[in-house]
C-alpha cells in the first residue's frame, strides 16, 4: 500500500504544480511527467496482485469521527487500477494537442491538467478504500472533477447545461449511495466494507432494500436504462478526451462498486440475478437503438456505452445466478465475460472518442449529416476508426467479439437447473444477438457516413490528420484492442485472479479457456485468410482504370443525393418507432418538380428521459395542486414550524444522538 | 472436385429451376463458374471516389464466408471443425461479411448503393435473433453447445417435432434473407423497388465481382446445407456414405424448393417486409417454447 499513497501524493504535487507553474507546455509537463510517475510506482505494486500474490491491506487509526480507515488493494481493485491509469495519462497525453489551439488563444490549461492528474488520484480512493466515507470522498472527488472537466468550453450555455444535466444526477446517485450506506453504518455500527459484509452476507429484506439502493446508484453512475439519459449529453459537450475518459474510465467505477458489494453479499439471491440481467439487457436494447439514429457523432458513442454497459452487465447477471446455482463455470464466464467487456469497452470506446475528437478538430463539426469522405484526407484517422468501430459491433477478429462470446457461452451453456430458466437465457441470448446486428449497422453508418463517399456538406472543411500527440493514444488503443481480440488469453490471464475471490477457481476458468481457445485460433485463422486474400485481390486489382461512379445513366449525380445518416437508419427507426420515437419537421411541397425548395428535419428524443420527466412533472403538479389547497395562516404557522421543531429534536435524542 | 464446384451447382440448379418454371431451357448448370472465370480475367474500373475500402472488402467477405464453411456441415455427416458455440462464430462471419459489403457500398457515394446498405442493415438485425433462439431450442434438446450438435438431433417426441418443424421454417427464412432470395430480395435486379443485395455491388466489376458473386454462391451454400444437415435423419450417425448422399440429395431438393419459392412468388413489398422476417423469430420462439415444454417447464 505504500507504493500506492506515495503514487497518490506524487499526482497531488503534479496536481498543484499543474496549478502553480507559469505556461501550459510546463503545466502539461508536470501532469504528464507525475501521472507517469505515478503510473510506473501503482503497476508495480499492482502487478504481484494480479499475478496471484496476496492482496494489499492496510489500515490508519485516525481519530473520530472517521477511527480506523482501511485500505485492500485485491485482485478486483488491481484489475481497475491496472487500465485505469494508463488511460488516463493517454487521455492527458492526447488533450495537450486537442486543446492546443484554445492554449494559443491563450486559455489557461493549469486547472484542466491539475483535474486529470486528480481523477487519477480519485481513481486510487475509489479502488483502493474499504472505508465508506473515504469511499465516499473518492467517489465524489471523480464525480466533481469530471463535471469540472466538462465545461472547459463554458461560454456555450449549452455546455453549462449538460454538464449541470450531469452533476445533478451524479449527485442524485450519490445520495441514493450515502442513504444505502447509512443504513448499513445503522445496522453494523461501524464504516468498515467488512463489517457491511455481516448484513449483506445474510439473507434478510434489509439486504434487499440495501441492494436496491445500492443497485440505484451504481446504476445511476454507469448509465444504465432508465437513467442514462445524462451520458449522451454529457459527452457530446465535453471534449473528446474527457468523454473518452468519463465513458471508458471513470464511469465503469460504477460497476466495480458492484462487484465489490457483491463480494460482500456473498451468495445471493435469485431475483437479484435476474434483475441484473434484466437491466442489463433493457440497457443494451435501448441504447444500441438509440445509437442507431444519432447523427451527432459523440451522442451516438454515448448511447453505445450504455449498450456496452448493459452487456457486461448482462454477464454480471449470468454470474449471480450461478454463483445461486452453485456453478462455478457460469460464474467464472459471467465474470470474465463481464471484466473482459468492460476492459475492451474502454479500449475501444476511448479510440472512438479519440477518433472523433480529431475529426472535430479538423472539421468543427461532429454532425454527420455534414460530413463524409474523410477517410481520404484523414487517413491514419479513418483507419483508427475502423477498427474500433468493428471492434465495438463485436464483428470478429477484434476484441469486442471475445467479451461477447464469453456472455453468450454464460447464457447458452444449458447449465440452469430449470428449462424455464434455460429458456429465459436463451431468450437474452437472442436478445444480445438483436443488439449485436444493430451495433453493426450503428457503427458502419457511423464510420460509413462520416469517412466513406463524398463530403456532404461543402462548406466543411478539413485540416487532415492530428498531430502525433493524438494519435499515439488512438494507436496504442487500437493495437490493444487487435491484441485482446487475437489473443483475449492475454486478457483473461488478468481476470483470473479475479474470479478466484469469487470462489470459482480452476474448474470455472477452465470453462472459459475451453471456450475460447479455439475461437482464438479461429481468428487468428481468419487474419491470416484475409490478409492472404487481400493481398491476391490487390495484385489482381492493379492495372485498373479510374471512372466516376456508376449512377444508373443519370450523368448529374452530385454528394447531396448520397444517403445520409438519417436515411440510413430511417427504415429501422419506422420499424422500431415505439422504442424511439421521431419527430419530423417538413415542409416539402410533393411535386416531382418542386417550385420552391423545401425542408425536412428529423429528431430522435429520448423517449425514456421524456418519460421520466412527464411522470416527474405530473407528480410536481399534484404536489403543487395539494399545496395550495392548504389555507394559509401566518399568524399559526410560526408556532406549527416549532411544534414540528421540538417533535423531531424529541425523536433525535430518544434515538441516541449524543 | 465435386465438392468445390457445389456451390455454384446450387446456384445454377435454383436458376435452372427458375428457367423452367418461366418455360424455358434455362443456363447450363455450371454457368456461375464461367462467369467468375471471366470476371477473374477482366481489369476492373474503380470510382474516383472510392478508396481501399472498395477494393479490399470483396476479399474480406469472401475470407470471412470461408472461415464460416469450416463449421457448417456440408458434406453431411461432419464439418471440418466442431466446437462449442461455432454457431456465435457463424453469425458473427456472416455479420462480418455483411459488414464488409455494406462498407463497399457506402464507399462509392452513390445513393443507390446507400440505400441497399441500408435496408440490409435492418433486415439482418431480424434475422440474427432468429438464427440464435434456433441453435439454442435445438442445443437445449439435445444438451450440446454445437452446431453439429444442434442439427443431429433427431425426433423423438412430439415437442420435438414442433421444435424441429419450426426451426426448419425459421432456418429457411434465414437462408432466404441470407442469401438474398424471394420473397426477401429479387437477386436478378438492382431497381429500388424491388432491391436489397443487387444494388450494393452495383459498382463492383472484374475480380472483386468475382469475388462477391463467389462469397453469395458459398453463403447460399451453407445456408441450405444447414437446412439439409437438420431434415437429414443420419447426420452425425449412422453410415457415412448414407449420410452424405442423403444430404446432397436434399441440397438439390432444397435448391429445386427456393427456386419454386422464387418462381411462384414475388417479393413483399418493403413496408411489410419486416413482418415475414419477424415471422423466423415467432418460429424460433416456438421451438424454444416447445423445447421448455418438453423439458418439463411451463
């Protein structure tokens, strides 16, 4: 754990040096220079963890109100901290040439750097506390310093609205957090992970009303459905490194909450894995079909984290039932498949971010209906893209396909005692391949309608290629995620330790090895056919003549008549309206020959915050309705407000407050 | 060498099908062949507009549809290699593939092949579940985790039946999306009244052609294998030499079926076309019912 603190107190210096020193090329130094240092001192106390050693534990007495704070860095925490902070410093690293033309103008970057070096350190907190209230401050510390990182464009009213969209229901979270935590503290009596595990390990309605809570607000933190409306918006005003960072990073806190607290329950009960999953699943469906007709490009990311979420989620859910039914090979598939999800969400999920940062860079604009054709004048870009848009559909041989594989061997294995409960998995099985299919088609629009064919707006233009400092992060994520799809073992080999605190062990992993190791020959199989094939078809290729494209006889084609983003999603949003429903905006005249020129706007709202809000509203209205049916008394209404002061002080001190 | 030209003889057996439906003679089986050989022997024209992308995808389809007849049982009693969950591994070669094809597609910039891209984006996302709920009710009857598994099995009980019969028309309906046949997409046009797979390779011409008509040729291939693999009442035991004529006869007749099936109907219109997709869900959905109802749940 010492390795650990002084890793903190060097980011905390690197932190207020950031703040202190005098132009950004030195503030941008001190946070790179310490998060790196920092870096190197955490993966060397984390590593023997991960390789099987013992965990590492240590406590503080302090003094009241806190007493004695301990601290357990176990393979869980290990797993986290390990990718945790080296995307960070890549996320550094890549906002020194995102934000260099607003350092030109002569922004001050010192408060930026000093945040990312201290979500860094909220990093450490959060995975490495065991005390609730340290918890607490780490988790809010995150919280915070992400908001902080958002508005760095804080001018734009639209901005300070999302990022305000954002706190709130952080902080919503976290009082759903401090409320389940309390009453733990009231049942054990104490602020210790260990001691809340005495109540959570016994079955009781105490423990299911705390896993509710608890649920809420992890739910809460990594955007699940019904409450993950405030990602999108979030990401879409943040720059790029800062949604790649919340999306990937510092959201996925969230479900290592989870799993930790489900250590702590131990065994649990069956509801509790099926509504995981359930979530899990309602998740996955509602994002990937909203993702699906984005044509911002960062909302639609957005919305793909919440699938992404849900899938692991859906693998968590696989390993609570088996770890009900007693079957440590379900178990160690939920769990691996789960981790390996979130690991390779981050990879990806961070490339694509960075990806479309540069293009706003380049271009101003994330719009797609504005873009297209960048693949030519951005090559390294596109390319970059087109990796971690296949890896994010689960199309094989990138990474997202191994996490995937794990979830589907959890749900098909047959291994539920029942056929109903085998049937419900298979069921979630099929769901997951509906999500998959549709991930695809979100992600080739994506990549197909921003980077291929013609630039649909000719107003747009762009500066090509970032410079190196981006594009060393995109390509470091890229070449993890290449790696983790052709060798996931690599991957795995982390997790291993992992599922062993869940007492699955040896004859779990080996379900998992036994799973993958022919798919990963497969791939690797499938690599070697496609380079061996492309290379045949190059050579066959050359020699070719260039034309324009065919247009069926008609000679006029121009880059407007291309299909569009909306267009290319249009027949599956009519096919799926109930799930997100459109609104249009037309004036078109429905003459083949128009006289005048017409227009046509389509938006997808978030059907679910609609909801939420219209439910919210109606009960704002009753409230108020109630209100004001009270007569008002002045002259009483001083002495009812003491009245109602002297009965709660009255049940305060016959409660025990000292 | 019989075996490498099936695909194309299926191919050629629906067309030929087809012809004689229409009253005529029709082409010579082996037609396809003739025409991936002189495609191989054309220079292609590329657009202006296209980059790598466009040349390299055919390639990337066709590997992917290569991979995927590893674990497809097509001469009957076994496939080249079998294990747990090839059938995740299937679909995901054919997402693959058809994600290749659509990125060739949208890389010309013409609205036409736009517009294929896009209907058959949303027409895969239906089937796929479909392609899921079958292997597993025919996993959970049997208790494998593999294809092989999962089409061997035989019927022995009347849930069983049910099960087997739904699947077998949940299957076809996937093959006939798959492999762009009626009522899904009319492969002899690109027209955008009537077109989904035609119109994305509008654009394609020498050996990339060759390339993809050789990947849709395979892909019918295994699709109709598949469904052959599951009426065959000797896959996986019993005699091999039975098996293996049996399946190749029921290819053919599968084949004769689709072409018929083209011949006697046209396509549905688009607006509704969802609804017959849908309709492999509801049949995969039934053999999983039937499945849980045999295994003494419900």
């Amino acid at each position: 754990m010492l390795g650990l603190t002084i890793a903190g107190a060097v980011l905390l210096v690197g932190a207020l040096c950031a703040l202190a020193l005098p132009n950004n090329r030195a503030r941008a130094a001190a946070a790179l220079s310490t998060q790196g240092l920092a870096l190197v001192i955490t993966l060397g106390s984390v590593f023997p963890v991960l390789a099987g050693g013992p965990a590492l534990a240590e406590s503080w007495a302090l003094s009241y109100p806190l007493d004695v704070v301990s601290g357990e860095v176990d393979a869980l925490s290990s797993f986290f901290i390990a990718w945790s902070l080296p995307m960070t410093l890549l996320g550094t690293l890549y906002a020194v040439g995102y934000l260099q033309r607003s350092f030109e103008e002569g922004r001050n970057g010192g408060p930026h750097f000093a945040l990312l070096n201290i979500i860094a350190l909220s990093f450490l907190i959060i995975y490495g506390s065991r005390h609730a209230i340290i918890f607490l401050l780490g988790w809010e510390l995150a919280a915070v310093s992400a908001w902080l990182l958002v508005i760095w464009d804080y001018k734009n009213q639209k901005v300070r609205f999302s990022a305000f969209n954002y706190l709130v229901s952080t902080h919503v979270g976290l009082l759903v957090l401090v409320a389940a935590f309390m009453y733990l503290h009231g049942q054990t009596g104490s602020m210790d992970f260990a001691a809340f595990g005495r109540t959570l390990g016994v079955s009781s309605g105490g423990r299911s009303f705390v896993f509710l809570l608890l649920g809420a607000s992890f739910a809460l933190k990594s955007a699940f459905f019904p409450v993950h409306s405030w990602l999108p918006r979030a990401h879409s005003a943040a720059p790029a490194h800062v949604s790649a960072l919340m999306s990937g990073v510092i959201h996925k806190a969230g479900l290592f909450a989870f799993l930790r607290f489900t250590l702590l329950i131990g065994e649990p009960e069956e509801w509790m894995g099926w509504l995981v999953l359930l979530f899990g699943a309602l998740s996955a469906l509602f994002g990937v079909v909203y993702a699906a007709s984005q044509r911002d490009l960062k909302r639609l990311l957005g919305y793909s984290s919440t699938e992404n979420v849900g899938i692991a989620a859906m693998g968590f859910g696989v390993a609570y039932l088996g770890l009900c039914w007693d079957q440590p090979a379900l178990v160690a598939l939920g769990i691996t498949g789960g981790l390996l999800h979130i690991l390779n969400h981050a990879l990806f999920k961070c490339l694509l971010f960075y990806a479309a940062g540069a293009v706003y860079r380049s271009t101003h604009t994330v719009d797609l209906e504005r873009l297209g054709g960048l693949l030519r004048r951005m090559p390294r870009t596109g390319w970059l893209f087109l990796v971690g848009a296949l890896a994010i559909a689960g199309i094989p041989p990138m990474n997202g396909f191994m996490s995937e594989l794990l979830v589907y061997a959890g749900l098909l294995g047959q291994t539920a005692p029942g056929s109903v409960e085998n049937a419900a998995l298979v069921s979630a099985a099929a769901l997951l391949g509906f999500v998959g299919s549709v991930s695809a088609l979100a992600m080739v629009r994506a990549f197909g309608v921003a980077f291929l064919g013609s630039p649909r707006d000719s107003a747009v233009t762009d500066h090509g290629d970032p410079p190196a400092t981006m594009l060393l992060p995109m390509g470091l994520h890229a070449a993890g995620v290449v790696l983790l799809g052709l060798a996931p073992s690599v991957g795995v080999a982390f997790i291993r330790p992992v599922v062993v605190l869940f007492h699955s062990g040896a004859a779990g992993m080996a379900a998992v090895d036994d799973v993958l190791s022919p798919l990963q020959w497969a791939c690797r199989g499938l690599v070697v056919g496609i380079v061996v094939l492309g290379l045949v078809g190059w050579r066959l290729g050359r020699g070719a003549r260039r034309h324009v494209t065919w247009g069926c006889g008609y000679t006029a084609a121009n880059p407007r008549m291309q299909y569009t983003g909306s267009s290319f999603s249009q027949p599956f949003v009519e096919i799926f309206e109930s799930l997100s429903p459109q609104r249009w905006r037309v004036k078109l005249s429905g003459k083949i020959f128009p006289p005048a020129s017409g227009h046509l706007e389509v938006h997808v709202a978030d059907a679910v915050e609609g909801r939420i809000f219209e439910v919210l509203g109606r009960g704002e209205q009753l409230f108020v309705r109630a209100a004001a049916a009270i007569p008002e008394q002045p002259r009483y209404a001083f002495g009812a407000g003491l009245v109602v002061l002297v009965v709660l002080v009255g049940l305060l001190v016959a409660g025990g407050v000292p | 060498m019989g075996l490498a030209l099936l695909p194309w003889l299926m191919v050629g057996l629906i067309n030929r099908t087809k012809a004689r439906w229409a009253g005529r003679l029709g082409p010579p089986l082996l037609q396809s062949v003739y025409d991936v050989l002189r495609l191989c022997r054309k220079r292609p024209v590329y657009s202006e507009t296209t980059t790598a992308i466009f040349r390299l995808t055919p390639y990337v389809g066709l590997a992917a549809t290569l991979a995927a007849a590893l674990v497809v049982p097509i001469i009957g009693f076994r496939p080249l290699w079998s294990f747990s969950f090839d059938f995740i591994w299937l679909a995901y070669l054919w997402g693959l593939g058809r994600a290749a094809l659509m990125l060739g597609a949208l890389d010309t910039g013409s609205s036409f092949e736009g517009m294929g891209a896009s209907r058959e984006a949303t027409f895969a996302t239906l089937v796929e579940p479909a392609l899921l709920l079958v292997m597993g009710a025919l996993g959970a009857t049997t208790g494998t985790t593999s294809l092989m598994g999962a089409v061997s099995q035989g019927a022995h009980s009347i849930e069983a039946l049910v099960a087997w019969g739904a699947s077998l028309f949940a299957l076809l309906v996937v093959v006939q999306a798959e492999g762009a046949r009626m009522p899904v997409d009319d492969p002899t046009t690109h027209l955008e009244l009537t077109m989904i797979h035609e119109v994305m390779v509008l654009d394609h011409s020498g050996p990339e052609l060759a390339a993809i008509q050789t990947t849709a040729a395979l892909k019918l291939t295994l699709g109709v294998s598949l469904i052959a693999a599951l009426l065959n009442p000797w896959t996986g035991s019993g005699p091999a030499a039975t098996g293996l004529v049996v399946h190749l006869l029921l290819m053919v007749m599968i084949a004769v079926v689709i072409g018929t099936i083209e011949s006697l109907w046209a396509r549905f219109q688009l607006p509704v076309l969802h609804r017959y997709l849908f309709m492999a869900v509801v049949g995969g959905a039934v053999a999983l019912l039937a499945t849980t109802w045999q295994g003494g749940g419900l």
